[in-house]
C-alpha cells in the first residue's frame, strides 16, 4: 500500500515538473523575442 502511493505521488511530481518546465521554456522564448 505505502509503495502505490509513493508511485501516485512521483507520478504527480513528474507531471507537475514537466508543467514547470514547458512553462519555463515559454518565458524563455518570450524573453528572447
């Protein structure tokens, strides 16, 4: 049970850091228009 949730809690992670990092980019991108 424990190990099931580690996994919904670093899928989570992995999706709200793939949020942040696409986010970053775009302001990257906007910065160097």
């Amino acid at each position: 049970m424990p190990q099931m949730r580690l996994d919904e809690l670093l899928a989570e992670l992995q999706v709200r850091l793939t949020a942040v990092l696409a986010t970053r980019d775009r302001v990257h991108a906007l910065l160097e228009a």
